[in-house]
C-alpha cells in the first residue's frame, strides 16, 4: 500500500512537471497572414505567367537533329555538331575585359558558349513557328551540318524538316516543314525593351519538351562579346540551358522578342546570364532567308574605331561625345562617293543613334542594298548630315581583305632610337615588309623595339605592328616616315596612333608619354 502511494506520488509529480514545461505550455504562434493586397498582385503575376505560356507554347517546336558520319565525338562517344553548340568562345576571340570580368564573378573557367544541344545522342534544340507557310525559326548551331532534322510540335506531331537557309554571322536559321497547321508566334519589338522588364524563356532544356522559365532582362544591346559576327544580344536571367537554344524569348504580352542563343556558365548549366538575339535583327534575317536563301548584307567601306575619351580630347571634341570615329575609307566605297573623311566621327544612322562601332555595323548590315540613308557626323567639332547608298558586301572589300597575307616567321628588325613613348619605329621597306608578312605597297612604319615597362608596352604594342596613321592637329593624317613620326612625338605629351597588323584591320592606340623621375 505504502509502495503504491509513492508510485502514484511520483506519476502526479513528474505530471506536473510536463504540464510545466515551456515547451508544452508554450502558446503556439498563427501562422502569419499574408496581406490581401499581396495575395492579389502575387496571383495577378502567376495567372500572367500562366496566360502567357499557355498563348505561346503552342507555337514552341522541339527540333531533333542527326548529324553527318564523321563529325567528331566528345569524350562520351556522342557526335559534337561542327561549329558545335556546346562550343565555348576561344580565348584568343575574347575581349580581355569581358575574359577578365568573367573569372572575377563565375571562376576561371567561365565562358559565354552557345546554347545549345541536350545530352541525347542525336542533340536536341527549340525553335518557334514564324509563319504561316511552314517555316520554323532557329539558331545555326542547332542545326548546322545536320544530316536530317525532325520538327516536334507541342501536341506531340513531329514532321520532317529542311533547311531554308542559315547565317553563322548572326546565328540565325530558318527551317520548313510541310505542316503549316500550327499557330505562328506574334512578333514584338526589341528595340522597345527596358530593362527590368520580365520575360519568359521557352524550349526544350537537356531534351525537356515546352519548358518555361521566367526573369527579367538584364540588359539590352550586348556586344563585343565574339560570340557571333554581329551582336546586340538582349541580356536577361530567365533560366537557359543546354536544349534551350533556338527557343523564343517572349515579353508579358506573349510576343516573340529574342531567340535564346548562348549563356555564360564555367558548369555548361545556367548561371543566371543568358542571351537572346533580337527578334528584330533575327526576323531581318530570316526574311531574308525565306526570300533568297542566303544573306547579301550591304557595306559602306569604313574602318572604325571606338572614340575614347582620349581619343575625343585629340579631335578637339568633348570626351563625352557619342559615337564612332571613321578610321579609313575604301576608295571608291559608298562612304568614298557620299564624301565620308578620315577623322569624321558617326553618331547617327537614318535617325539611329550610333555609339559604337557594333551598332553601326549591324544598322547597315541590316539595310537596304542601294537604298538611300542619312548619315549624321561631327567633322571638326561641327554636325553634318550625309546621304550614303550602302553596297554589296560582295563589292566592298577593304585592303586587308583583298591582299592581306597570313603572318610569316618575324625575325627581329634593326633596331632605331627609343623616344619618351617606349617604341622604336623604322620606314615599312619591301623587304620588312615581306618579313613582317604585309602586302606589297603598304606603307607606314614599323615598330622595331618596345621598351619594357614602356607607355607601349602598356597599351599592347609589339615588334612588327604598322603604324599607318596619327592625329595631329585635331585631324586623322598619314604617317610614312621617321622624321615626320619624330616631330609629332616631340611635339605632344600624348600620342594617338593608327595600328595594324599583317592579318587584319587596325586599331586607334592612345599614348601618354612617359614621365621623367
């Protein structure tokens, strides 16, 4: 009796001690409401998103591709498409800034790659149906050196397709097939975009049929990035994987405004930058490609050169000013023929702003052969409006193209006196020439030593580059011998210099003279 008092004891007492407990008796919060304005914009977003991939996806095809007997393998046995879309960008076609930006934020690994074939055996890409006459809008690289190519519809039809026409320059293909049944996409405007605006990515990523990811655009006109001939690829973070390429990217009212083409990643997965070509320069393009099966673009016959800062201050113009600096003109160019001059700086194209030298070659790459634009300028400071009528690229060929050699062996040339700048220069001879590896009838001089440590060794200059032209006097002149080259140089604490190699264009190179401690 006594036992069970102290078992009945100890039960009350370790009873009461649970009940005590904080962790028992302790209220349990309500789970937080969420504000009713917020549900209502939260869901506003997702029925948007809904209703935008359901008006899209419709028109979303996956393309399946097989390539030719004996294209190369990667390391898994799989065919690698020739120029392959899982290609990263070589090294030596990276401007060094874009290199040096990428390693800081993504490793050095990293690499914008086009985008891009799954991993199945046969490579998988995306496009969208662009017409009503069975055409099928693509990247190249999805399905360049194909060997037969097979269309998949979102309700699962597939339909075999042929190629229209393609255009490595800007990535762009055009594919047909017999069906013309599905719903074409409605094209928008890129050159309206804003950044921050969202966007939705649809394809078919690692062979995953109508997938949708969204985000918004990063940035808008990206160039310099070598990753086609032209460029002003529309940025944005909407999730692009391999498989994605080809695909539409869309803006909230379900238009088509860029097609999903190359990513940055050190992983080959999506690192949240993604590209898209515009839908504007695509469907120029690819109207073109229906039309005649290929691409004519037109030329001026310019060679250009960006304006810096410094190089602005040496013309006598604000160094703020916008624009391109015309750094050579084709005789008997369209340029030559509407009175375009060397020193002249571009800053408008039929009412387009130019700021760079990629958004003047695209805005008369993708103009009309023989037709008449407006130039605007700015010639010793003052603004000047020029008709041009842009030729056939066919007919427009500068020097370096005509006649320029691969480079040879370069022995060491003698050497001349180093001044301030750190560079040694002698007259371009045919026999340097024929050892530097330009064509016969090139003039300018040669650069024959670099001093180490030098404002040339800084800015790049190297044994063998051709100076052809300087800035004095606020204007763009010839530079064909020492003497003349000496009197600039010691007239000026800075120097700009027109420089070239034997394999291609040249380049506007900005020197400060080195001071004396």
């Amino acid at each position: 009796m006594q036992r069970n008092a102290v078992a009945w004891g100890a039960l009350v007492i370790s009873t009461a001690a649970l009940l005590g407990s904080r962790g028992l008796t302790r209220p349990v919060p309500a789970a937080p409401e969420v504000p009713a304005e917020g549900q209502k914009t939260a869901k506003a977003l997702s029925e948007a998103f809904q209703a935008v991939a359901e008006f899209t996806k419709p028109s979303v095809v996956q393309i399946s591709v097989q390539r030719k007997a004996g294209m190369p393998t990667t390391r898994q046995g799989r065919r690698a498409p020739l120029p392959g879309p899982n290609d990263q960008i070589p090294k030596d076609q990276m401007p060094k800034e874009f290199e040096d930006m990428l390693k800081r934020f993504f490793g050095p690994d990293a690499r914008p790659e086009r985008e891009q074939f799954g991993y199945s055996a046969e490579g998988t890409g995306s496009g969208f149906v662009y017409d009503d006459k069975g055409h099928v809008l693509t990247n190249n690289h999805v399905v360049a050196g194909a060997e037969k190519i097979t269309v998949t519809f979102h309700d699962g039809t597939e339909a075999s397709a042929t190629v229209v026409g393609t255009d490595p320059a800007t990535d762009v293909a055009v594919v047909k097939v017999d069906n013309s049944d599905y719903r074409p996409v409605v094209k928008g405007d890129s050159k309206k975009l804003h950044v921050g605006e969202w966007v939705l990515a649809i394809g078919s990523p690692f062979g995953l049929d109508q997938t949708v990811t969204a985000g918004i655009v990063s940035a808008t006109e990206r160039n310099g990035l070598s990753i086609n001939e032209y460029e002003s690829f529309i940025q944005t973070d909407a999730s692009i994987n391999p498989g994605n390429s080809g695909g539409p990217l869309v803006d909230m009212s379900g238009r088509v405004i860029g097609i999903n083409s190359a990513i940055v990643t050190a992983s080959r997965s999506n690192a949240g930058v993604g590209f898209a070509i515009p839908i504007d320069m695509a469907a120029n393009v690819a109207d073109k490609l229906i039309k005649d099966g290929k691409i004519n673009r037109a030329r001026l016959g310019i060679q250009l050169a960006p304006l810096t800062p410094a190089l602005a201050k040496q013309l006598g113009l604000e160094e703020r000013t916008k624009g391109v600096l015309v750094a050579g003109v084709v005789e008997g160019s369209p340029a030559a023929k509407a009175g375009l001059k060397e020193g002249d700086v571009i800053t408008g194209f039929e009412g387009s702003p130019v700021e760079s030298g990629a958004s003047l070659k695209n805005l008369v790459a993708t103009s009309d052969i023989g037709k008449s634009y407006t130039l605007t300028l700015l010639r010793q400071g003052r603004e000047q409006k020029l008709t041009v009528v842009p030729a056939s690229e066919n007919e427009v060929h500068f020097a370096f193209e005509r006649e320029g050699k691969a480079p040879q062996d370069r022995p060491e040339a003698p050497k001349a006196e180093i001044n301030d700048f750190g560079l040694a220069v002698q007259k371009l001879t045919p026999e340097l020439a024929a050892q530097f590896g330009y064509s016969k009838g090139t003039e300018g001089l040669v650069i024959t030593s670099v001093k180490e440590g030098s404002p040339a060794e800084a800015a790049g200059l190297e044994v063998g580059n051709l100076i052809t032209k300087v800035i004095k006097d606020k204007k763009i002149q010839p530079i064909k011998d020492v003497k003349a080259f000496e009197d600039v140089t010691g007239k000026s604490d800075d120097l700009a210099l027109y420089v070239q190699t034997s394999d291609g264009p040249g380049q506007f190179v900005t020197l400060s003279k080195a001071k004396k401690g």
